[in-house]
C-alpha cells in the first residue's frame, strides 16, 4: 500500500486484526521507506456501518470523524499516540459490536461510548468531549457532569479499563 507520508508503496503489516463484527481486518502497516505506520481496512464494501443522527439521518460510519473528536478532547493531555488509537480501535469495536445486527447505531449511543472510554482514560478529555457533545446551556448541566467524576459515569463501561491507558506503561517514548 502506498505510505500516505512518503508515498513509497513498501510496507510490512505490524499487525493484523479482525474487528468485533468479524466482517472486517484491521491491519496496522510501517513503511519500509519512512517508518510512517498508518492503518488500513479490509471489510465487506455492502455493510458499512451506518450512524443514526438525531432526526434519523443515517451516514457511514467515519473513523476519523471520531478520531478528531477524541483528538480535540485530548489536546495538550499527557496521553501517547498509542493510547489514543487504542482508545479509537476499542470504541470502533464496541460499535461496531453495538450495530451488529441492523449494521447501524444510533448516534446518542456512540457519544456515550466514547464517555465511558475517556472517563477510564482522562477526566479532563472526558469533561472536554461532554461539554461539546451535549452542548451544555447552563452551568448546572457542566456542575452535573464534574460532579458524576467522584460517582463514575452515567453507564459504566463493561470492559475493564484499557492496559494502554498508562501513557508510561508503552516504550513509545514520545517526549
Ligand atoms: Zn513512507
């Protein structure tokens, strides 16, 4: 695959892995070029998973679209590289476990599950991301939400919290 750094078209995969829904393969690739490491996808091209918006409107599913928000949430926190695509692949998975039988989620239900990730990952991310995504008008909605950080969040995630979530726990020597 061509690098989308150098735009060599050697590269070895890293790693490879089936998602949740077992419809699609997850590769991790490094260019043998640059050392660029980019992902790529292998899936059914009829089955994307669709998004329910509010009001109904169904769209494709974006990784990046939710990679921005995360990213955007996790501005200038100590979290690694590594840690934020964990976080991303573990709340791709969920989804896509979530939208596997209709092959559709509703979006409200997406917003949730990155919460509950960004609450095990980064408090801060997570009031970030939950100011914007439930576009708060008062100040009680925000003192709600900073108040629920000594209870846990609403819907507590199943999964355990992330191993990669200690950004010192990984070699990826960032700094
Ligand atoms: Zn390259």
């Amino acid at each position: 695959m061509r690098c989308p750094h150098c735009g060599s078209d050697d590269d070895k995969v890293i790693d490879s892995r089936t998602l949740a829904n077992g419809e699609s393969i997850r590769r991790r690739r490094e260019c043998l070029s640059c050392g660029f490491r980019f992902t790529s996808y292998e899936r059914i091209e009829e089955k994307p998973l669709m998004v329910i918006k509010r009001g109904g409107r169904r769209e494709p599913f974006e990784r990046q679209k939710l990679e921005r928000g995360i990213i955007r949430a996790l501005e200038k926190r100590p979290i690694s590289q590594l840690s934020i695509e964990n976080l991303v692949n573990e709340i791709e998975d969920q989804a896509a476990m979530k939208g596997k039988t209709a092959n559709e989620i509703p979006s409200s239900e997406l917003g949730e599950m990155v919460l509950d990730n960004l609450y095990s990952l980064d408090k801060v991310a997570y009031v970030r991301f939950a100011s914007v995504y439930r576009k708060f008008e008062t100040v009680v909605e925000f003192l709600e939400v900073i108040e629920r950080l000594d209870h846990g969040p609403e819907h507590p995630a199943a999964s355990p919290e992330p191993a990669a979530a200690d950004p010192t726990a990984n070699g990826c020597g960032s700094d």
